[in-house]
C-alpha cells in the first residue's frame, strides 16, 4: 500500500475528525479510502448513465405490464 500525505486547514481537519467519532471509522485514512471509493461509484454511475442516454431508446415503458407481472409473482 502507498503512503500520501495531505496538507488541510483546520477547520477540514476538525471536520474529518467528527466524521471519524460520529460514523466509527477507526482513521482518517479509513475515512479517507471510503469517499474515494464513494465517488469512484459516482464517476461509474455517471458514466452508465451517460452510455443509457447516448443509446437507442427501446420504446417507452410497459408500467402496467410490470405492474400485473409483480401483482402475479409468487416465489413460492
């Protein structure tokens, strides 16, 4: 694993650290590792969402189609 050093204002510091008591993360590199992780999702989330709109569109949604095929499952 690499090591990186960050410089932060106070006031960024003191933020981090409530987030680390209040949310139980054990470090602030723990803390650090799941923003990066979250917006690693957001950038994949973003980028499917781009591919959706650029591709062709299916028709519109059969909404009452889906809804009597959930009225009927039965998982049993």
């Amino acid at each position: 694993m690499s090591t990186m050093n960050i410089s932060l204002p106070d006031s960024l510091k003191a933020f981090i650290d409530e987030q680390i008591a209040e949310r139980g993360y054990a470090t602030s590199s723990e803390y650090i590792r799941d923003l990066i992780r979250k917006e690693l999702e957001r950038e994949k989330f973003r980028g499917l969402i781009a591919e959706g709109l650029q591709s062709p569109s299916a028709g519109s949604p059969d909404f009452d189609g889906l809804r009597e095929r959930i009225r009927r499952y039965d998982p049993e």
